[in-house]
C-alpha cells in the first residue's frame, strides 16, 4: 500500500497547474454565469505562481511544500478563492508537518483541516453553493474509506466521487455566500465555479496517485 510522496506531492501541483491552466476557461464561463467571469483567470495565476515556487520547495517536506502553495496563493489570487484555497493549503500543510510520506490517516487529517480551515475563513456551510458543497462530502468519503480499511487509491477515487457528487449537487441551490449571493435566486441553476476547482484539485491528486 503506497503512501503519498514528496515526489507525488509535486507530480500533483504540477498537474493540478496544467489542468486549472487547461479548465480556465470552463470555470471562467461557470464564473460568468453567477459572478464576475474571473475564477479560471484567479486559480490559473494562482497555480502558475504554485508551479514556479516548486523547484526552491523540491528538498523540503510534504507539510513545508503545502504551506508554500497556501502563501502563494493568498499573495497572487486575487478575490475570495485566494484566501480561501490559501489557508486550505496552509492549514493542510500545518496537518501534515515534517512528514515526508502521508498514509490513509494522514491524508483524512490533511482534509480534515483543509475544511476546517475553508470554513474558518469564509464561515460556509454544506449548501450555501460553494467550495465547501464539494469539500465536505468529500472529508466525509475519506472518513468512511478509512473505516472501510480502503487502501489509499480507493479512499482518493471515493473522495474524488464525492466531491463530483457534491458539486454536481450545487446546480439547484441558491448561493447565499460570495458574490453569487448577490443574485439570490437567480443563482439557481447553475454549477458553482468554486466546487468546480475543489473536486479539480481532488481528482487531479487521484489520477496522480491511479497512474
Ligand atoms: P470572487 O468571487 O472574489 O471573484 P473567485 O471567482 O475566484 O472569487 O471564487 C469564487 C468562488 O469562491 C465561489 O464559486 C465559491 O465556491 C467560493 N466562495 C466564495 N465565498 C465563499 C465563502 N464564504 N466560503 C467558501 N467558498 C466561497
Ligand atoms: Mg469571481
Ligand atoms: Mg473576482
């Protein structure tokens, strides 16, 4: 059973970079739709910022490389998602300290505090129509893969299905945080641009670690 690596933790980023660069314009058009048309524009800088931090970051532990990208983050993006994702990543990276390898237990821990961390900031609950409608229920996946003793591949594809679930989910709701919270009922409809990136970064981390 193969924990996740340092060398996996940078595959991801660099990954993650190529494909919010590749999704721009999706969750642009998403963010248009029920915001201001800038959350591809946002994560893409932000993740293009991540990428070019990695190569100083390559010798240091999971939990220091987590934390780079939280700073980075909250320095480059501009709008809600910066703060957001960057003490996500921040938070995550505290979770994962000095650790060098990350087990079952050690990634729920991460997500565990990532949420924690989204929440604090942004004060969303599950069904407010935002990241944390894709987040959530993927913590809880990871939770119950751990329980069903699933190896580390499986509890990242749960999560992963969880949070496509949960972002799917959004479509229906009225955003009542954000700038989609400006057009009450008239965000109904439409697929929230920040569960979109959330169920992103999860998937690419699952595909990091299936292939
Ligand atoms: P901005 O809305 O400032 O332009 P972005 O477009 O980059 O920032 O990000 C918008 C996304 O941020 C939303 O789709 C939503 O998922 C997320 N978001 C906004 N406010 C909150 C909040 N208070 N808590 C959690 N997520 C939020
Ligand atoms: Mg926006
Ligand atoms: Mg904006």
């Amino acid at each position: 059973n193969m924990p996740i690596t340092i060398d996996d933790t940078l595959r991801w980023l660099q990954r993650l970079a190529d494909a919010l660069h590749e999704n721009r314009d999706y969750l642009t058009q998403l963010d248009a739709a029920i915001g201001d048309a800038d959350h591809g524009i946002n994560m893409d800088r932000g993740f293009k910022a991540v990428t070019e931090k990695l190569p100083a970051v390559a010798s240091m532990d999971i939990g220091s490389i987590l934390k780079t990208v939280g700073t980075t983050l909250v320095s480059t993006v501009g709008g809600a998602s910066g703060p957001l994702y960057g003490t996500a990543f921040l938070r995550a990276g505290m979770a994962t300290a000095g650790k060098h390898e990350l087990d079952e237990a050690d990634v729920v821990a991460m997500l565990d505090a990532a949420l924690e961390g989204i929440k604090a900031r942004g004060k969303a609950q599950p069904g407010e129509k935002t990241m944390v409608d894709a987040l959530a229920p993927a913590v809880e996946a990871a939770h119950e893969a751990v329980q069903a003793k699933c190896d580390l591949i499986q509890l990242l594809q749960r999560c992963c299905a969880a949070a496509e679930e949960g972002m799917k989910k959004t479509i229906p709701l009225q955003a009542t945080k954000g700038r989609a919270s400006y057009l009450g009922e008239r965000s109904v409809g439409h697929q929230d641009p920040g569960a979109t990136s959330c169920w992103l970064i999860l998937k690419t981390l699952s595909d990091t670690m299936g292939q």
